[in-house]
C-alpha cells in the first residue's frame, strides 16, 4: 500500500521548527541572557505588545463563536498558546488570532505564547496551514491568500502541494476573486456555495448573472440547477434555421410573448396565429420545472 499523502504539505512543524523559543524578556534575538528554547513550551506575553499578523488570510470572526471563546477564556484561561514572532521590542502574532482577540475581550493582561523564528515570507502560509487545518477559511478568504502567495512567486502547484489541495482546486478557489465584491459577500456569508459562485463566472453580463443570482438564493436552486440556468443566460448553441420558430407577426402575439417571458423568467415561444397555435415554455432541470409551474400556477 503506498504511503498516505500528507494533510497539508509541509505543516506547522517544518515552518516553526523543532524547537521554538520561548518567549522572555523583550531583549532582540540571540542577544545576552534570552531564555534558551523550551520545546512546546511557552511563556505569558503582554497583550498589548502583540500585533496582528498583517496577511492573516481571515477576514471574518464569527460574533458568537467568539463571544463563546470569551467566555471560555474567563472561566478556564487561555488553554492552548497562541505562535508569534519578535519583532523588535514586539510581537508579531502568527497563530491564533481569534484567541488572542477572545482574550483581550475576557480583560486578561497576558497571554500564553511560543516565539516562533520564522522569516517573513512565511508568515502567510503558517497563518493559512494554520486555518486551514482547523477548516476556519471560507472559499473567499481561501482564494485572497492563494492570490498574495501567487503574487509572491509560488506557481499553484507549489501551493496546492504546500495546503494538500490538487492544483484545480487551487485554481477555482482563486478564480472567485473575478466576481465582483458584493458577490463575494455572498460567498463569505454561506448564502452562495462555491458550486454557485463557479456557476455565476459562467455568466459575463452584470445584469444577467445579478438575475441568477437572485433566482439561486431566493429560490434555494441546488448547484445544477444553477448551472442549467447559467447555461441558458449565456446563450444556448446555435440552432438549424429550418427549426428556428418565427416570432409573431402579430404585434399583440409579440406583446403577450414578452409578457410571458417576463412573468416566467424563461424563454417562450408562441407559434402560430391569433386563431390557432401553441405556446413552446423552456425550463432547464427538476427544479426550474417545478418554479415555472408555480409562476403559472399561482396566476390561476
């Protein structure tokens, strides 16, 4: 049986080291009198003298989950270190934000920390192994530090290898960054899945993919479905001209048309006369069946 590949490529420990220092007093590194390196061990640090890390790949805390780390943190304490790095007469935090953050919320002075000695070109990805293992990245965020270890010079591959993710997956996740930001909220809130928003990059017209998107969330319309109509908005493949229906004629034939299409939200297509013919109602998938039947329905 072949070896299993590992989680997340290098992992925490081929970035921080076998040994990492811990924290002392704010003397600069390797000078006189700085504590020797206690492996896994740590020391409390001044909350105040510790900084975010400027590429945390997180952009969003979720409110109660923090309110509920608070509240853990004043009854237990600060259970599990949080990683920095010396900066000067500072720290520069690497690991573990929400609990620092949840800690300072709790009114504690002091935080367990391990100083850890890792470049500056590392930060970013021990910060996204970091939160990737522990599945706190939406796909957003995910793709926003693809994107900075790209622009550093890292080829998708290297990144893929380095997080444990094949290079397509890398690549789609960075390809969100095309839509525009409101619907990227709308990915960083849950209320559109990756699968939606890789149906909505299908759809170039602002207009367009606005309307699918307002059908996918309003409608709760499965990732296939969204697909289907993304499909139908971009346009279908060209047809014979000997099967194209004509379009009426008769202007009040054309007027009753455009009002269909407008109610229903679909392509429609009247063939025939005012005395005799046959209306042709498109729908793409289960789903947007059942939605043109209710629109029908409901005018009943």
């Amino acid at each position: 049986m072949s070896a299993r590949r590992p989680a997340l490529g290098r992992g925490l420990g081929a970035l921080l080291g076998a040994t990492p220092t811990v924290a002392g007093a704010p003397a600069a590194p390797g000078a006189p009198g700085e504590p020797e390196a206690e492996s896994g061990g740590a020391h409390e640090i001044p909350i105040d003298r510790i900084d975010p890390n400027p590429e945390q790949p997180r952009r969003r805390f979720d409110a109660a989950q923090l309110e509920s780390l608070t509240d853990s943190i004043q009854r237990h304490g600060v259970l599990q270190p949080v990683v920095v790095r010396r900066t000067g007469d500072r720290y520069e935090l690497l690991v573990g934000e929400r609990r620092w953050r949840a800690a300072r919320l709790a009114g504690r002075r002091t935080i367990p920390a391990v100083v850890a000695d890792v470049a500056p070109r590392d930060r970013l990805e021990l910060a996204l192994i970091e939160n990737v293992q522990r599945h706190d990245l939406n796909p957003i965020e995910l793709g926003l530090a693809f994107h900075a270890l790209a622009e550093a010079g890292h080829t998708q591959e290297e990144i893929g290898r380095r997080v444990g993710l094949e290079r397509s997956s890398v690549a789609n996740l960075m390809r969100l960054l095309e839509l525009p930001r409101e619907l990227q909220e709308d990915v960083e809130s849950g209320r559109l899945s990756t699968g939606h928003a890789k149906a909505l990059l299908q759809v170039t017209n602002p207009e367009r993919r606005r309307w699918l998107r307002d059908r996918v969330v309003a409608e709760e319309l499965s990732v296939r479905a969204a697909e289907l109509l993304a499909r139908e908005a971009v346009g279908p493949p060209a047809r014979p001209r000997a099967r194209k229906a004509p379009a009426p004629s008769d202007p009040n034939l054309a007027h009753v048309v455009d009002a269909l299409r407008e109610a229903l939200e679909t392509r429609v297509r009247l063939v025939g006369v005012p005395a005799r013919g046959r209306i042709e109602i498109e729908y793409f998938g289960p789903e947007d069946l059942e939605r043109v039947v209710r629109r029908i329905l409901e005018g009943r």
